[in-house]
C-alpha cells in the first residue's frame, strides 16, 4: 500500500490514553484534519487496514498488541507516514522505533503544537514524493542499483531491498549528490524536514539498517560509505 495524497488529510491516532487523545484530536481538527480514534493495538491496526489514513499518530506503550509490532505490521503494509510517541525517554527506545520504520517520534509530555508541526512536516514530505515523483527511475552501478522514486522503492541486483520510506528518503538524498559528504544532521534534516533537536546519532540506526539491506557486505560497505569524523557518502556510481 503506497501512501496516497487527499484533499483532506486523515489521521489515525492510537494511543491507551483518552485524556491526551482528546487534546491531540481537538488541536488535529482545528488544523483541518479529520480523525480516527483507536485506544489499543488490535482496533488500530483494524481501523488502519480499512480506512487507509494518510498519516498514522502510534503511542509505543499500549494494551494488547504493542506499539513496536503493531508499527512494524503496518510498516510492512504501507509507506504511510507514522509519528511515535512515547513517555519513554531513553534513546534506545527512539532508535528502536525508527528500526521498526517510524518516521518521526515526540515524547511525552509534549506542546500540542509542536505534534501539529510534526504532522504537517511528515505529511508534506511525503506528498511531495507523490506528487512529483522525483524523476522516475535512476539506475547506478551499471544497473545493479536501481531507484524507483514513484513507488520508494530500491532495487538491488534486481529484487526489492524493501527499504522502509525513511531508509528510501536518506539513499535517495544521498544518491543526488554523489561523493558529496552528509554529516548526520544533514541526513536527519533530509528526513524531518526541520532542524533536528536532540542525538544526530540516532540517523547511525537507519545506516546500520540501509546497508543490510544494500551491501553485499556491510562491514565493508561501498554504497553508503563511513567518512571519518564528517560523516557519509554515497559511493555508487550513476549510469549513463
């Protein structure tokens, strides 16, 4: 399931706390958005499966299936954008959420308004690979490394390298500019669409997984290259 721009922007909120759902529910609605309101894991993922929203607000501590498996099912069912809230404060527990596929995370307690301006910069930069596609098809490494920016897909040696949408954003930011080198807070602006406040080490999550899924040996890498002190790369070479 491919994330779909509307005209009218839906939210699936699933959090075990009615207080703060109705706090996050007034100010979403006031914003213009329309909401769906799930209390624990197992409604979530019902309501997410039939109405399809296109953005997805998951609390990590809730009753029934937890927040951690119920991102990473609808991670493997949809490029929909996904905010991780959490009272966990631990960074462990935020690299673990960005693992799953979570494309942003706050931590309670937290402004209202900055959850609004989370949601509408992971909304926007989503719509903005719908929308305009980002060219198509590159291909690098004499066809061996191929993008599909319609679909945020990665091909290597032709199969699926199933990367999720925060993996496909920081390759594919990187592959514009090859041997250019990002320092972590360039990569994590690429995902966030802001300025990020907090550890720039948490984008060393998504690298670890990117090149699992990419290397032929990850210990060795040569498509998402470790320069020392500064930062990465991309090493692959285009075609044509």
């Amino acid at each position: 399931m491919i994330f779909k721009l509307e005209k009218k922007k839906h939210v699936l909120i699933i959090d075990d706390e009615p207080k703060i759902v109705e706090v996050i529910k007034a100010y979403l609605e006031r914003d213009g958005w329309r909401t769906t309101i799930a209390y624990d894991g197992d409604t979530g993922l019902k309501y997410f499966q039939q109405d399809q929203p296109n953005l997805i607000i998951l609390d990590l501590m809730l009753a029934g299936m937890p927040g951690e498996e119920l991102c990473k099912r609808m991670r493997e069912r949809s490029t929909v954008p996904i905010i991780m809230i959490t009272s966990k404060s631990r960074e462990n527990d935020r690299i673990n959420g960005l693992y799953l596929g979570a494309d942003d995370y706050i931590v309670k307690p937290f402004s209202p308004n900055e959850l609004v301006a989370r949601a509408h910069a992971v909304f926007r930069r989503a719509a903005l690979y719908v929308d305009q596609g980002h060219g198509g098809k590159l291909s690098f490494n004499q066809g061996q490394l191929v993008f599909d920016h319609q679909k945020m897909k990665v091909i290597v040696k032709g199969k699926d390298a199933n990367l999720t949408k925060t993996e496909f954003k920081i390759l594919s930011a990187m592959s514009v500019a090859p041997e250019k080198v990002f320092t972590r807070a360039d990569l994590l602006y690429h995902v966030q669409g802001y300025r990020f406040i907090g550890d720039p080490r948490l984008i060393d999550a998504h690298i670890k997984n990117i090149r699992h899924k990419v290397e032929d040996n990850p210990r060795e890498a040569k498509v998402l290259v470790t320069v020392i002190g500064a930062g990465y790369k991309f090493g692959g070479s285009r075609d044509g």
